[in-house]
C-alpha cells in the first residue's frame, strides 16, 4: 500500500495568501476573454492603503491596477507572516501559570528565571524548548537580553501579603529592587509584574511611589489595578494585583482588559470529568454545588508537602466538603473517598 503524505493544515493567515493568489489567477484567466466584465472575488475593506483604495469592484476592463493591488495585496500578506512575534523575560516563573497565558497569548520566552529546583524541572518537563535559567535573580544578569519586548514576573508575595507581618521594603524576600536592576539593563517596552493585594494597602503608598519614580527615570508610565480571576472565567476567589509599565511613547495605546459580568463555572463542573473517573457518584453533588474555589493548590516548601492555601482558605474548603490540609493521589471510586495526605 502506497503511503500518501498528509499536507499540513494552513494556519488563518496562510488561508488568506492562499486565498490572495487564487484571486490573482482568477483574474488573468478572465482577462484571457475579452468583452467580459467580471467581478473581482475579494473585496478590500474600506481604508487600507495601498492600490486597492475604493475599488470594490474591478474587472478586466483595469487589469493592469488590478494585478498592481493584488501583488501589493500579497506582499501586504507576506509582511505580516514574517511580523515579529512579541517575546518576554520572565522572572519568578514559577511553575509557568503566567508563563502559559502569555504564550497562549501569542508571546515567545526568551528566558524563563526560576531559583527552585522542582519548578525548573515541572517548566523543562512540560516544555522543554523553554529556556530556564535557575539562579537567584539577584545574580541574573538581563544585558544579553536587552531589547527584549516585555519583563514580566510574579515577585514573591509573602512580604505585602495580609497572612504575614507586611514587612514590605525591610523583607529580604522583597525582590523588587533585583526586578527594577533587570528591567533598567533589559531596557523592555514594557513591564507586567503580579503581586497580592495587600500591596495596594496604605502602607505601602510610600513604596509604591518609590518603584514608579525609579521607573519614570527609565522613561515609562506605571499604573497598578486590582484583578479577580473569578471576572474572567476562573471558578476561584483569587485577587491579584498588577503593575505594569510601559514606554511613554507606548502608553496611549495600552488599556486594562475588563472582565465579563457572567458568572464564572464552579469547581465541581470544571473537575467534574476528573472527579468522576473513578466512577464517584458524588461528583454529581459536586458539579451543582455554586461556591467557587478559596484558594489554589500551594506547596509548602518546609514540608514539600501540597495543600490548599492558608488557614483561612482551608476553612473555606471544608465548607465544599473538601479536605484542603492534602490532595489525594486519585480520584474517589465507587461510593467512597479516600484522602490521602
């Protein structure tokens, strides 16, 4: 049996090339039959420069503007496939939670900085074209990544968070200083860092100003808004803060996404398919339960141990009838759940 190769499926913008020079073949077989005046099968859309500027409908009887639009139109097309993708450095990634949504939000990683041995080692599993750089950022050195698009990072929490002593700028664990250090040797176009909420509180006005005005030295404009991934489909209560900075000549055209005013999904119907594997017919209580998830999954790194956040988060778990202090190896089968920790 003789195998026959299966061609790769055009992305979107090669549909529209491949489109393009079928238009373009179609019209110089029309212009081969004189007296027929055909339409041109792609209609331009109003403002695009270029020849093809208020001709929405071209026949033979203009050959010669119509083959000069549809060459420009191709090259027009060849210009964005080879458009240069935007690229980011990211500091403190973790086990890529941010690292994944800018890349599916179309953002190529130049260098992924992570000090924790078992986060590089889930990133290099999970993607191992990635580059992942472990060191302690505060020994990282961003020249040889200058120019790069965007630095972004979830800097650690613990010193503007509610649950600790807020500490702030006199924790050692702040990484701000080292993250201003790379972002003024990186020289980005633009800044994205995440942090908690609590760093909006009053007692940090003075530190906040501090990181905008060594920015604004650096030619950016800085702002700070307050996120709930519940607003965006997420079935969590996870209130995040983001700073970000962006070049001055950049700024008017960056805006904050909104969320939307649905209500997101619960933990139970995102989970349902998983808790139900092993045949549970309590999931089926679970996918109509209407709270949404406390807290994520966190890993002590005392005990190497996973949970499901702080103490208070906890509580909110077992309100779900959700063990948070483990998670277990497997989901439940027949009519019993076994928890193990």
């Amino acid at each position: 049996m003789k195998c026959v190769p299966q061609r790769r499926k055009a992305g979107f913008k090669g549909k529209v090339l491949i489109a393009a020079r079928k238009a373009l073949r179609h019209q110089r077989q029309m212009r081969r039959k004189p007296g027929l005046i055909r339409t041109f099968p792609l209609k331009p859309k109003p403002g695009l420069n270029g020849p093809l500027v208020g001709n929405t409908s071209l026949g033979v009887s203009s050959p010669g503007r119509l083959d000069i639009g549809l060459h420009w139109l191709i090259g027009y097309i060849r210009s964005i496939l080879k458009m240069k993708r935007l690229t980011t450095l990211e500091l403190c990634a973790g086990g890529g939670g941010q690292a994944l949504g800018l890349e599916q939000a179309g953002i190529d990683h130049v260098a992924l900085v992570e000090w924790d041995r078992h986060a590089c080692a889930t990133l290099r599993l999970n993607r191992p074209k990635w580059n992942v750089v472990q060191t302690d950022i505060h020994n990282f050195d961003a020249t040889r990544y200058e120019g790069v698009d965007i630095v972004s990072g979830g800097l650690p929490c613990p010193p503007f968070s509610v649950a600790g002593k807020q500490l702030g700028d006199k924790d050692e664990r702040n990484l701000f200083p080292a993250a201003i250090r790379i972002i003024s040797e990186a020289k980005p176009r633009a800044v994205m860092i995440e942090n908690v909420r609590g760093i909006l509180d009053a007692v940090f006005c003075d530190y906040r100003l501090y990181v905008e005005k060594q920015l604004t030295k650096m030619g950016y404009r800085c702002d700070w808004h307050l996120f709930n991934a519940s607003d965006f489909g997420v079935p969590q209560l996870r209130p995040r803060v983001v700073f970000v900075a962006v070049r001055k000549d950049l700024f008017d055209d960056f805006s904050w996404p909104t969320g939307n005013l649905c209500l997101p999904p619960t933990v139970g119907e995102v989970l349902h398919d998983l808790i139900a594997a092993g045949g549970w017919k309590g999931a089926k209580l679970g996918r109509r339960e209407p709270m949404r998830s406390p807290d994520n999954c966190r890993r002590q790194s005392q005990t190497r141990r996973p949970d499901l956040g702080p103490t208070r988060a906890k509580r909110a778990w077992a309100t779900l009838d959700v063990d948070g202090h483990g998670v277990a190896d497997a989901p439940p089968r027949g009519t019993s759940w076994e928890c193990r920790n």
